[in-house]
C-alpha cells in the first residue's frame, strides 16, 4: 500500500511538472509587475504566475503549521491538565478508602 501510495504521489508530482512546464511555453510574453510603490522588469507571465503560486503555497503552509503547533501546545496543556485531575481523583479514592477502613 505504501508503495503504491508513493508511486501516485510520483506520478501526480510530474503531471504538475508537466502542466507547469506547458503552462510556461504558453504564457512567455513579457509583463511588467506593478506593486503598490515599484515596477519590476518584464518577466515572463507565467513567472509571475507561478510565483505568486508558489509564495502561496509557502504561505499556506507556513500559516497551517503555525495553526497546527498552536493546536499541538493546546493538546500537551489539556493533557498535563487531564493528568493533574486524574492524579487528584485517584488521591481521594484512597483518602475516601482509607476513612472507611
């Protein structure tokens, strides 16, 4: 199964370079980028195009990763949390036992 699952993502990966690569061949008339305060030099559109792809991607998953550790340090705190109460809970069960007794 892994294996087969590494083969897709080997076959997806060089379909994705294959569109990219077509992609580039069909968009190579020189654009000029105006942001905000500057103008880059012409460059072909699908530059421009897969690069602002790419920042994104960069983007999304640095964002994702930061969500992701948010999410982790949340779930360590709950844990000690949970340990802290159970610990707790097994001390009276005894206290309460030993008070029986």
């Amino acid at each position: 199964m892994g294996f087969l699952r590494k083969l897709l993502a080997l076959l997806i990966a060089v379909a994705m370079a294959g569109v990219g690569v077509l992609f580039a061949l069909q968009n190579a008339d020189p654009v000029p980028l105006d942001v905000l305060f500057m103008t880059l030099a012409p460059r072909s559109l699908a530059l421009w195009v897969l690069a602002a792809l790419a920042i994104g991607g960069v983007l999304g998953m640095l964002l994702t990763s930061l969500t992701a550790l948010r999410l982790r340090a949340r779930l360590m705190a709950t844990r000690r949390q949970v340990a802290s109460v159970q610990s707790e809970l097994d001390r009276l069960r005894t206290s309460a036992l030993a008070t029986r007794e």
